[in-house]
C-alpha cells in the first residue's frame, strides 16, 4: 500500500488521487512465482499474472527470481536459506508491493524473513521487503480488485495453514472467488492441516500421507468436485494423496479458478 | 540473546521405546482404536476451548498470561531465592537438584531415612521427566500413582500420552480389562462411575500403607513460598495432606512473583488444558502443617529442579520456558491427535514435547533429536497457546540445533540446493531438467516414482506432472 501511495504521490494529477485513492490503472507490482510453480506449475504464476493485470495491475515478473528459501530454513539450515534469500532480497528491492501467490511463501517473507536477517547487514532490507509482501487474494482484498468473472464452481476451499495462521488470513480467498461469482461449498474442518508441511511430506510420508486422505475425504463430501487454496504445495499434496488412492477430487490454484 | 549451546544431560525421553520416531508413527497410524480414542478427546477439548473463548474471553487473557510467564522467566533467580525464604520460613525444607538423577537421589535417600515403604503419588510431569517412579523402586520402595489416568498407566504398564490426560488414548472397555486384571476378578463395573469407584476402593487402601507423598507443583507463588497443585480427582489433596512426609517436585521455570499473576495463571489453566472454567481443587500449600493446624504432613520438601532448564534462559529458545503445561497444544496438534503421545517417546508429547525434550537432553540425544522434524508447521500449536509460545517458530529453530546423520546429510544436499538456488542461471537450468524428469516418468500427467528425495514424496502420493492435475 505504502509503496503504490509513493507512486499516486509523484503523481500530477492531485484531483484523481482523491476521487481513485488505490490508483488501480498505474499499480506496478512485483510478481513472485515461486518455486514450487516454476516446478509443477507454471499455469499458477501465469494465472496470477492475467488475473492482476485483468485488474489493471501493471505486472513485473523478475526474471532473475528462484526461491524465498524456505525449503532450507525450515529443515533447519538457516545459514543455506539465507545465501538464497539474499538472492531473493535483491530481486525484489524497490518500492513495488511484492505479490506472491502463495500464503506460505509470503509467510516466510513476512514472518521469517527479520528473524533470519537479525542482526546481519541485509536486517533492513528484509524488513522492508517482509512490508511490501503480500498473497495474492490479500492484495485483491486489500485494494477492492474486481478481476471480473472466473470459474462458476462450486469450489470448496482449503485453508493453508500459512496462510490462516501466520498471515491470519481466511476471508480474502473468499472474498476473491465471490466477487468472482464462483459457488464455494465449504468443507468440514478446512482449518485444519493437510499434512503436507514441506520437508515434512518426505520425512514422514505415512503421517503426511493419512492427514492427506482425510482433507481430500473432506474435500470430496463438501459436494464441490474440487479443491482450491491459495497454497499449490497442498493441493499437489492433497490431490497426489487423492490420486494414489483413488478419491475422485480435481484441485487448481486459486488464481486459476479466478482466471477461467 | 545469546545461542544456546548443548549440554550432556541424563535422559529426559524413555529409553524403552523401540523403533524410529517414522516407525512408531507408523505404527499407531495403523491402531483405528486409538485414533479413535485421540479424536473424541481432541473434540472434546476443542468444544471446551471454543466455549472458553466464547464465553471467558480466553483470547484476551492470553496476552497477560504472555506477559507474567515472560517476566517470571527474566526475573528467575530472584524469583526462585524468594520461594525458597518463604517455604523455609514457613517450615519446608527446599532442595534445588541440578539435574534429575540429583533430585532422585535426595527423595530416595530421605524416603530410606524416615523407613517410608510406599509412597503415595499424585500426577506430575516433572517426576515423570526424573525418571522418579524407576528410582524409588530400584532403592526397595512401592510406588503407587493416585491419579486416575497414571494409576490405569501403571496397570498398562504404558508411558502417558497426555502432559494432563496421560491415559487419554484408552477407552472405557480398555481401562476395565485392566482394573479386571489387576484385581483378579471379573467383577468389575463397565460404566464411567463403576469403574472411578473401583479405583477409588483399591487405591484408598494404598494411602492408608503411604509413609510419604509426592506430588509435582503446577505454580510456586514466590512472595508467600506456596506451592499450587490443580487437580480434578481430589488425590492430591490426599497425597499431599495424609502421609507423613510430602514431598513436591518443581521444574525450575514453574514460579511466578505473586498471587496477583498466581490468580491469572490458574485461571487460564484450566480453561486451556481441560476446556472449562475451574478445575475440581486447587491445593495451596504452604510449608508442612503448623503446631495450629489439625491436618497435614509433618514434613514438607520442595524439590527444585533444573534439568536444563537454566541454561535455556536469555537464548532463541527462552520462551519454552513459559510452559504452564496445559496440554493445548498437544490436542491441536494434528500429528498428537493422529499418532497419540507415546509415539514422541518422552513424557512430553506433541508441539512443546518435540521442542523441549531434545533441549532438555541436548540436540545430538539419539532418542528426541528427530523430534522437532515430525511436524507440519501449521502452527495450530501456537495458537493454542494460553500462554503465547510461538512453538512453530521454537520447532524451526530447534530443528537448526539438531544434530544426527539424517540432519548431516540433509545439510549437505542443503548446502548443494544453496549453492545451485542462490544464481538465476542454475536455478533455470536445475528447473528446466526437473521438468524434463517430470515429464519422462509421467507420461499420463501423473508420476508414482520419483528419483532421490523425490522417492519420500512418491512413496505415498503420486506428483502430478502436468498442471492443472488429470483426473
């Protein structure tokens, strides 16, 4: 917000400032499209970007982005996940809010970020950069984007846990998919966790693998069909967890169900 | 804050646990009983809790709990030389053990002195954490648990699964079979409050035979040397009132300044551990009976334990030290509520047991230094919390201090993923042949067997390989 009010600010035209006060046709921001899109998939990011920009967004994808690290910081190796986070840091310097389609990757910005970089030389970029992040459905919400109609559903919604619980955030998916007209049918326990938790899917796959099978369990009885949520390592958790055992349950990113 | 750094300490997890901490995980996944029994309990407290913060504004109490735990930690030292005048003025003898095999050592030793034969227990998690019940027994005494849940647990011969509810993943037709077993009939009661009179019966006797109790503290009140005990049975109000001797064993970190934070502390207790607003007696014990007084024990002892506690002050991980030991975030926790307690192999399950069992042993202890790994980070625990321990935060960092071959190996392949991940053209390149992977092993938009690290994903779940995901 900061950042796109510096930019309303060098503008000329004081009149409009009042009457648009988020100056929706000259927001310019950063596009994070973490790794796990660049991984699996690449539709995620690209949505984001048609979504923003339906909006009137003007979209920037650093070329030169790879990771926020937070594979690394959460097996406990703090001192890898920074050598890539201040790769990230210089990515992502300047005044733009930095959008990321992920409630778990902005976490790690938001939340992690000035824990890592206490005391070291880059502590007041991360600051600054842990302030100019925000997920995606946070930063529609946030400035009252309409991105026009998406997918009619229905949809049921998963809450990640990133996203509910250290962005404290449960309302802007919501929100985004009604402005979008899409149907949500809600699940049974859709706070509680998939199990899917990064390097914890691989550490211990069987525990993973059983909080897996009851989110899709859930998923499919909420009568939708299909899982969304704003975090693509658990739908990839929860829809392979489905896959291997048989449960009939489609999943897509939110910012796909937005798009079309 | 400085970092804190390993100690060698005598062992706080079991060490007749059998298998990896993932075996043991697999093996309750595969108990439906038990997941059972985990569920209706987790339910249960949840609908306790929701109504607490409804109704009690439980939420709002949290952050005052925050604040007198945080402060009781900093002002420790003087908290701890102030208990210790009081209780001594008050006629208790007060004992600070560096570590458990000390604090062992002083209970079997005066037990012996004063020819004690049975001592009378109610429930603690800190004479569980020493290793107490071993100790008494080796030195010749009986050891008999007052408490409901513990006594069931030492008919079981089992380890608890609950820092407040040990026998939590028992059921009713478990427990009688048990109590059918240990009386040597089958003329045991199935219903709730036939088998509470049973126990009730059997073990009244045992206080009769007790020559000493002992008992944990869940609060010391330092400006008046009182020791707080909360409980729902009443059993420790006997434990603590009818043998002779008492003795109360207390985690060094379990004190607060006054009966103003006492108050508030004891309030939130309950309401966190069990879902409601009052637990069934608050004991509040003040130095043994006085020449006035018609009850109580002719000696009292306050046991002070370290463990390792101290040196946890002033570093990234000061604030475990906050625990009130309410078990909130064991119930929120999805892996407790599916693996149960047993499965972590320490007296402390769950989030703060994963984060504080391998700080009290030392980061390279073979049996907890998996532990902080067996988590989601979903942060349910931290939110749970009654008294604000950002225990997914603790998990990260304690998960930085382990040390095993596992955490070896992956700090290599770490250090290679840094290495590539860190420039844009090697990230690309890593991707590009990731992608190519991807797409020779699953042709159909589906992979079931991915190389190297990939193989712990496709063990369980397939990856999809195209996006969005084929049906």
């Amino acid at each position: 917000m900061r950042a796109t009010r510096q930019k309303g600010q060098d503008d000329s035209e004081g009149d409009t400032r009042a009457r648009y006060p988020t100056y929706t046709a000259r927001m310019r921001v950063l596009l994070m499209r973490t790794c796990l899109s660049d991984a699996v998939a690449p539709s995620v990011w690209k949505a984001t970007r048609r979504v923003l920009q339906r909006c009137g967004v003007e979209v920037t994808v650093p070329r030169s982005q790879t990771c926020c690290s937070q594979p690394a910081w959460t097996a406990g190796h703090p001192d890898q996940a920074r050598a890539v986070a201040r790769h990230t840091l210089k990515v992502f310097a300047g005044p733009e809010e930095v959008v990321v389609p992920s409630g778990s990757c902005a976490g790690m910005v938001v939340h992690a970020y000035p824990e890592m970089f206490k005391g070291e030389p880059e502590e007041e970029a991360a600051l600054d950069l842990a302030r100019r992040t925000i997920e995606f459905t946070q930063f529609l919400s946030k400035h009252g984007l309409d991105p026009g109609p998406g997918s009619s559903g229905p949809v049921t919604i998963h809450d990640s846990c990133h996203m509910l619980r250290v962005l404290d955030e449960s309302a802007s998916p919501r929100e985004a998919l009604e402005v979008a007209g899409c149907a949500v049918e809600e699940m049974e326990h859709t706070d509680r966790c998939c199990g899917f938790g990064g390097v914890f899917s691989i550490t211990f796959p069987e525990l993973s693998a059983r909080l897996g099978e009851e989110k899709a369990r859930a998923a499919v009885q909420s009568g939708a069909g299909e899982v969304t949520s704003c975090d693509l390592g658990c739908l990839m958790h929860i829809v392979g967890v489905a896959h291997r055992q048989g449960i009939p349950l489609r999943a897509r990113h939110i910012a796909e169900v937005l798009d079309r | 804050m400085s970092t804190w750094r390993r100690r060698d300490a005598g062992g706080v997890a079991y060490s007749d646990v059998e298998g990896t901490l993932r075996e043991r995980t697999i093996v309750a996944l595969s108990d439906r009983t038990l997941r059972g029994n985990l569920d209706t309990a987790a339910t249960s407290w949840g609908e306790g809790r929701d109504a607490m913060r409804r109704d009690h504004g439980l939420d709002e109490m949290r952050e005052r709990a925050r604040e007198i735990r945080r402060q009781n930690i900093r002002d420790l030292p003087a908290l701890l030389s102030e208990m210790q005048a009081k209780v001594r003025e008050a006629g208790g003898t007060v004992v600070r053990a560096a570590d458990g095999a000390e604090a062992c050592r002083y209970i079997t030793g005066l037990a012996r002195a004063r020819g004690v034969r049975v001592v009378a227990k109610s429930k603690s998690m800190a004479t569980e954490e020493i290793k107490l019940n071993e100790a008494l027994e080796d030195a010749g005494l009986e050891v008999v648990e007052t408490d409901l849940g513990e006594w069931i647990l030492q008919l079981a011969e089992e380890h608890p699964s609950h820092i407040i509810a040990p026998a939590v993943h028992l059921n009713r037709s478990q427990v009688a079979d048990l109590f059918r077993e240990e009386a040597g009939t089958d003329d045991v009661p199935d219903d709730r409050e036939g088998l509470v009179a049973h126990a009730r019966v059997r073990l009244r006797e045992k206080f009769a035979q007790a020559g000493m109790g002992v008992s944990g503290v869940n609060l010391g009140v330092a400006s008046t040397g009182t020791v707080c005990i909360v409980e729902n049975e009443g059993n420790a109000r006997l434990v603590t009132s009818q043998p002779r001797i008492h003795v109360a064993v207390m985690g060094m970190e379990r004190v607060v300044a006054d009966w103003d934070q006492a108050a508030h502390i004891l309030q939130v207790l309950p309401m966190a551990a069990i879902g409601q607003d009052a637990a069934n007696y608050v004991n509040l014990i003040t130095g043994p009976r006085r020449e006035d007084e018609a009850d109580g024990p002719e000696e009292f002892h306050l046991v002070i334990v370290d463990g390792g506690r101290g040196a946890l002050r002033g570093t990234e991980f000061e604030e475990a030290l906050s625990c009130i030991r309410c078990g909130a975030c064991l119930y929120s926790c999805p892996m407790w509520r599916s693996v149960g307690g047993q499965a972590y192999g320490s007296p402390y399950s769950g989030p703060i047991g994963a984060v504080i069992t391998p700080l009290l042993e030392g980061p390279a202890s073979p049996a907890s230094r998996d532990l902080p790994f067996m988590s989601s980070l979903c942060g349910a625990c931290g939110e749970a919390c009654p008294v604000g321990i950002p225990l997914q935060d603790l998990l990260v960092r304690a998960r930085a201090r382990a040390s095993s071959p596992a955490t070896r190996t992956s700090g290599l392949a770490f250090r290679a993923w840094s290495r590539l991940w860190r420039h844009p053209s090697t990230y690309r390149t890593w991707m590009a042949g990731w992608r190519l992977m991807l797409r020779a092993r699953g042709k159909a938009g589906w992979a079931s067997h991915l190389p190297g690290p990939g193989a712990g994903w496709t063990q369980v779940r397939d990856m999809p390989t195209r996006w969005p995901p084929r049906r």
